[in-house]
C-alpha cells in the first residue's frame, strides 16, 4: 500500500474514532447530567431518542470505517507481524462494536417503542441500560485510545 494510501486510512480511522468517542464523552459527561436535572422524563426520553436517533447513523459509519481501515492496515503488514498492541486494540474495538449493536437493537428499540407509547417507566428502564452500556464502551474507547498512542512501548 502507498504512502497516500495510509495516511487516508489512518485519517479515516482517526476520525472514526473522534466521531465516536468524543460524541459518546459530550453525550454522556455533558449532555446526560443537564437532561436529568433539567427536563422531566417525558421530555427527557424523547430528546434521547431524537439524539440517539441522528448520533447512530455516524456510529455505524464509524464502525464500517473502523473495521475497513483497521483491516486494511493490518493485512498491509501482515496479520502475524503486525504488533502486537494493534492486535488488542482490534480486539477491544470489536468488543466496543458488539455492545453498540446490542445497544442499537435491543435497549434503544425498546427506548424508540416506549417514546411512542408514551411508556414512560419502560424507557427509563431503557435509557438506564443505554447509559450502563455507553458508559462502558466510552471507557473502552479511552483505554483504546491509550493502547494506539502508547501501546507499542508496553506491549513490544
């Protein structure tokens, strides 16, 4: 692969990962806190669902790219002689993949059927795990973060 050719996948996977973190880190440590003392449950659940609602479409566009460019810079140099912490970021990222699938099809399909019938206690009960879970995989993202930057000074 050129050199062109890697520094736009690296730039795709970088802002991948910019897109996702950082709208799971303003959601969660900005947006979260002012919706829960600011607005009333129904008003709540419904901005959650409108804002979950336009966030996973660039989720799962960052997802494909994640998956394409990370891919793509690993069979460039080989799967076996790749290094090792790219091996455990790739791990972790489809870790953090598979619990925004679960996300997205189980607990906020149950948020999007609850705002429309105005079912309040089942999509406080679904925002709640949405939260759990993004709270998880925000803390994966970081420490994904820290093993692309520093990882090939610890895992050799």
């Amino acid at each position: 692969m050129n050199m062109d050719m890697q520094a736009l996948w690296l730039f795709l996977h970088v802002a991948s990962v910019a897109v996702w973190v950082g709208g799971m880190f303003f959601a969660y440590v900005c947006l979260r806190p002012v919706a829960a003392t600011q607005l009333p449950p129904p008003l709540r659940l419904a901005l959650w669902a409108g804002v979950f609602e336009r966030f996973f479409p660039f989720v799962w566009a960052a997802v494909a790219l994640l998956l394409a460019s990370g891919f793509t810079r690993l069979f460039s140099v080989g799967f076996a002689a790749a290094p090792r912490h790219w091996h455990l970021m790739m791990g972790v990222g489809v870790v953090m993949m598979l619990i925004f699938m679960h996300v997205f099809f189980a607990p906020y399909a149950r948020l999007k059927r609850a705002v429309a019938a105005q079912d309040w206690p089942a999509g406080g009960a679904a925002l709640a795990q949405i939260r759990k879970l993004v709270g998880l995989n925000l803390a994966l993202g970081g420490a994904n973060i820290g093993v692309a930057t520093v990882g090939r000074w610890f895992a050799g």
